[in-house]
C-alpha cells in the first residue's frame, strides 16, 4: 500500500514538473488488453516516444494511465500505436496477423474476439 502511495505521489510531481517545463502535459487512462508482465513491458516501451511524459499500465485492471503532450499527439494515434503492436484499446482493434504473433501468454481474446 506503502508503495503504490509512493509512485502515485512521484507520478503526480513528475507531471507537474513536466506541465511547467513547456508544452502542456495532459493526464488519461484507457483500456489496453494484454495479460501479462510481457504485455506491460510491450505496452509501456511502445509508448516510450517523446510525445508521451509517463506510461504505466496496470495488468490486473486492463488500465493504462498516461501523461502525454496533446499538442503533438491524440489519444487515438496513441492507442492505434498500440493496437500496431498487437494490443486491442477501447477504440481499435489490432490486426488479427499481428495479434497472432504475440507469444502465448499475451494472447488475451480467447475463442473469439471479445474481451
């Protein structure tokens, strides 16, 4: 409990740092399906561009929370990135091709395309 108060209080002064330091940094959170420790780390390094401040996805709730420059970048092209590399988002879906390249612990849809 400790901890999770600990990163939610550096998150939140890192964001702030960030929103004074130029363009206006933005805070959301949205649905990326994936299943495991692999998922976060395909997720969240998919995300390490520059557009984007801070990126931590939450394996238990599906939920992604995000810090980024709006200016430079949507919510849509950031969850499209995401769908690129096999990971469905609340607004698209990734490519079946793609998706069935993940390894077999990623792969989150089941028997049909439904979460």
């Amino acid at each position: 409990m400790k901890t999770k108060l600990f990163l939610t209080v550096i998150i939140l002064s890192l964001v702030s740092v960030l929103a004074f330091a130029g363009d206006p940094v933005k805070e959301t959170e949205f649905k990326v399906f994936g299943n495991c420790g692999m998922c976060k780390t395909r997720i969240e390094k998919t995300l390490k561009i520059p557009e984007v401040k801070l990126a931590k996805w939450d394996k238990k709730s599906k939920m992604l929370k995000l810090a980024y420059l709006p200016g430079k970048i949507s919510v849509d092209s950031l969850q499209q990135l995401l769908a690129s590399v096999g990971h469905d988002t609340e607004k698209f879906k990734a490519a079946d091709s793609v998706y069935a390249n993940l390894p077999p612990c990623c792969l989150y849809r089941g028997g049909d395309s439904s979460h």
